[in-house]
C-alpha cells in the first residue's frame, strides 16, 4: 500500500526498500537509491519521477512484517492536485 500523504511525503510497507541479496540476506536500500514514479500505472514508464531525500524505517520494524511501514521524503515537492472526497 502507497500512500501520498503530502506533496513530499509518501507512507509505505518498509519491505519494499530491501533487495534480495544472497540467501536469506537482503540489502536495505538508502534514500539515494530510492525513487518514486507518479502518475502512471505502469512501473517502468510514464508519469514523472521523483528522487527521495530521506527514509524514516518504523524503530521496530521487522522482516516478520510487524511494524511494517515507513516514510518518504521526497528530494522535490510533487507535482500534483489533491482532492477531498
């Protein structure tokens, strides 16, 4: 689950920034590894892409999946319309 909860901040599952590496060992990424694609549906293409600047993990966080979320922040603020519904 993605969520934008500001025009520079995203909330999201922490997993998603480890990398498998060899066994049972995974590489947790760092924000200057990290990017964001907004406005399309597609992983690879369309939409505009954002660099992070920063990646807050939950203190408790574990590969269990507890505590699994995290924040985002982004290196530039998005450039997007919100709408209350």
């Amino acid at each position: 689950m993605v969520i934008i909860y500001t025009n520079i901040i995203i909330l999201n599952n922490i997993h998603f920034y480890s990398v498998a590496g060899g066994g049972e060992e995974k590489h947790k990424l760092e924000s200057n590894e990290i990017y964001v694609r907004v406005g399309s549906t597609e992983w690879n293409h369309g939409g505009l892409i954002y660099d992070a600047d920063d990646l807050f993990r939950h203190p408790k966080y574990d590969s269990f999946g507890r505590k699994d979320i995290g924040i985002l922040k982004l290196h530039v603020l998005l450039n997007i319309q919100f709408v209350c519904i």
